[in-house]
C-alpha cells in the first residue's frame, strides 16, 4: 500500500497539464541534487488523532503535507500553484486517492512566516508554497 506522499504524487501527477510541466519531478522528502526546473517537493509534518471524537483506531484523522512549486520561472511557478491547488480540491468531497480513498483533501497558502525548504531564492529560485491536508 501507497504512502499518503506517494498517493498525493499520483493524484497530481494524474493531471495531464501538471504531468507535462513537471514529468517525473516529484521530490518526497528530499530535496532533488539536480535540481532540473520546475518541480514539486512535499513532506508530511503532521498527523493528528482526534481522540475526542471517540476515533478508536491507530490511523491518523488527517495528515497535514508542506507542498512547494519550484522553478527558476515565475509564470511556471504561477501556473502550477494553480493547478496543483485545483487537483487538490478536486478531493475536497472525496474519492479516489492513489490506491485508496479520502473523505478530503484541501489545499491552501502557507502563512507568511514559512521557511523554505526546497527553493533558494537566493538563487533566483521561485517557489509557491502550499499547505495540503488530507482527510483519510
């Protein structure tokens, strides 16, 4: 069985016009070396359990994914944010989701204080940084 990362790669990855900017270039966790342009990175860096919803079993009721669009393009980065934030949403009454299904997934802006992890602007990299929650 699928990952919830690698579940959320296959969601994106689904659309034909995210697939064709991006090919393969569906970073989990680590930040590629080679950094070919543009590209999407995600991490999961959290779980929650509602336990005061009487939630009995040991899966987590959501997972909550920090998704960054990179290029050293701004109109691809734009571009992508859209569509990956629409495939996203697609999600948001449910369905298939990889190898299984979610009761949601959502898809919004990170707060103003987020840090990077897989752009350098520095660098001249640009970088839309997304908040994606899935509700198993």
């Amino acid at each position: 069985m699928a990952t919830v990362l690698e579940n959320l790669r296959t969601l994106i990855l689904s659309d034909q016009s995210i697939a064709q900017m991006v090919g393969s270039r569906f970073a989990i966790d680590v930040v590629p070396q080679d950094k070919a342009f543009p590209f999407i990175w995600a991490q999961r860096i959290a779980t929650d359990n509602l336990r005061c919803l009487g939630e009995t079993n040991t899966s987590p009721f959501s997972h909550d994914i920090d998704l960054e669009i990179v290029s050293n393009k701004i109109g691809d980065v734009e571009t992508l944010a859209t569509l990956v934030r629409s495939k996203c949403e697609s999600k948001a009454c449910g369905g298939a989701f990889g190898d299984t299904t979610v009761s949601n997934v959502f898809c919004e802006e990170q707060a103003g204080d987020y840090v990077y992890a897989a752009a350098d602007p520095n660098q001249g990299e640009h970088v839309a940084a997304l908040k994606v929650e899935v509700y198993p």
